[in-house]
C-alpha cells in the first residue's frame, strides 16, 4: 500500500516544482518530472531491483567470482549474525545504532523521541515538513509529534527554518537541552525513510548547561513587561533554572521601578541573553531608566497567547 501524505523528492526541491513557488512550465517538463518522481518513489517503497540472473557456462556452473557461483552463495547464507545486525541494526527512529569503533567499541545513534515544530512564518515549509515527520513517525512507530504550544520534557528535536527566530518555543528548547534543527533534516530523513544523525542539520547549538542558564537566580516579576506575559515569563525562568519569588526574597527585580536594598533591576531581554548565552551575566538596568513596559503595563493581557510566531 501507498502511504497517504504530501510527498516530495530532492529533485522537486531542487527544480522548485510546487511549493507555492509560482513558476511557470510546460506540460511536457511537468510530466517529464512526475514519471521520474514516480519511479523514484516506488522503487524506494518496493527496494533496489532484483540483480539479473547470472549466465551459465558450457561446464553447467553459473558466472561468478573465484571458488564458483554455488560457493558465494553459500558465503552470503552463512553471514554472521552479528555482521547482519551491524548493518540493519538501529534504522528505525528512536532505536539505538550500534557501529564497530576502536576495535568493537559500540556507539550509540541519538535516539528521537518527539518532534516539535516553530515554522509559523513559514507556511508551506511547515505544511511539508509536519507530513513528512507525521509519516515517518508512523513508520518507526515509537516516534511521536508534539502539538503543543510549547515543547515540553518528552521533545527530542524541534525543527526550524534556517535562520531561527528567538521566539518561546525556541527559548524553551535552548533551556530544556532539546535539539534544534533545520527543516531539512526532516525531508532528508523522509527521503532516506529513517531518522538521519542531526549534526548537519543544527539551527541552534545546544546549551552547554540546559536547564541551569540562570543558575537558580531568583526573580520577582513586576506588572510592567513588555516582551512577555507574566505567566510566560515565570514558565521560562523556571525551566532555564531560575526562581520566580515574591520581591521580599528576590535578587532581581523585572517589570517594576521598585527594588529593595540589594536587589538589581534587569529586563526580560537580559534574561533572553543569559538564556541563549550571549551574556556571561544579567545585565543591570540603570537607576534612572524606567521599565521597558512601563507605558504598555495597563493594556497588556496576561496568558499563554500563540507565541510562536512573535520574535522576543
């Protein structure tokens, strides 16, 4: 049986057929690119074609290397078991590969567990790439994808464009250690019908400390913010290891003019820097200068929102 699903192949990439691409061509070119497509994916459902019978000689044995036909045969049944697994062994999505290193030294291939998408600003790009990972899911069958608004403790993998956006899902994957990858990387594994190794693919390079960005820094969260709701804000310090605390007992003060003796004011976009490690420390918000929210704190709602599609 076919799949269902939008398919596509490197050579539709490659020739920008589709994809809302707007080109114009002739009929013959178009079906001239479908019947390769076709026969592309078919023989890649059906696997490589059978090699053609090998002729026989005048003595009755069949062509062959040396030792005969019979004899290779019978090499190729006895194949070590070991030997098989080692080539077949970890193909599928969220299994663990095993590869001969440094003199039988195993090596485990990264397993993924759930996807994750931030690709709003894209729509066609999202379109195909959520079916390729929701079919190739399918297939491995332990892989699942994630539809949340944010990416929680069971993401693996979040999938991005090229030039990734600082929005919640992306600062949420930066404090959780999750993967980000390109786009690509889901279609060059639906292309290859497993989950390839994401090191060609990296959108973001991990956190050398996910999880601890803030370093259980304590916060107390003011009503004047200008890049965040404060439930946003308090779910992000959380898992980027901070503390969200009542001001009393708070080291940094976000949203508000008021602090108390010792504490330092900082903004939302200090905590981004620190998260993403563009800062070694919080940087400090002069006396004088009043919170970036300041003039927008009486309109602002409080709530989850859709923040995929807002860059902070």
């Amino acid at each position: 049986d076919v799949p269902a699903g939008e398919w596509f192949c490197s050579q539709c990439l490659k020739e920008q057929f589709g994809f809302g691409s707007t080109r114009v061509f002739k009929f013959h070119q178009f079906e001239r690119q479908a019947h390769a497509f076709k026969h592309a994916f078919f023989q890649s459902l059906s696997g490589p074609e059978p090699a053609p019978a090998a002729k026989k000689t005048k003595g009755g044995g069949k062509e062959g290397g040396k030792g005969g036909g019979k004899e290779g045969g019978k090499a190729s049944r006895k194949r070590p078991a070991a030997e098989a697994a080692d080539e077949d062994g970890g193909a599928a999505g969220g299994g663990k590969k095993k590869t001969k290193k440094g003199g039988g030294a195993a090596a485990e291939e990264e397993a993924v567990a759930q996807v994750a998408f931030s690709l709003s600003s894209d729509t066609n790009l999202w379109q195909t790439a959520f079916s390729a990972a929701t079919e190739l899911a399918k297939l491995e069958g332990k892989v699942s994808i994630c539809s949340d608004e944010l990416p929680g403790e069971r993401v693996s993998h979040l999938v991005v464009t090229q030039e990734p956006r600082r929005t919640l899902k992306v600062l949420h994957a930066i404090s959780r250690g999750i993967k980000i990858v390109t786009a690509e990387w889901v279609l060059r594994s639906f292309e290859a019908r497993r989950w390839l190794p994401t090191e060609p693919y990296i959108a973001l390079q991990p956190s050398p400390v996910p999880g601890r960005q803030l370093d259980g820094a304590r916060f107390f969260l003011g009503p004047s913010l200008a890049k965040f709701s404060e439930k946003q804000l308090r779910d992000l310090v959380h898992v980027a290891g901070g503390v969200p605390t009542a001001q009393a007992r708070a080291q940094y003060v976000v949203g508000t003019n008021r602090k108390l003796e010792g504490q330092e004011r900082v903004t939302e976009e200090a905590i981004i820097s620190q998260i993403l490690g563009e800062t070694d420390e919080l940087e400090r918000v002069p006396p004088s200068q009043p919170p970036p929210g300041a003039a927008a704190a009486e309109t602002q709602e409080e709530g989850d929102g859709e923040s995929d599609s807002e860059e902070f």
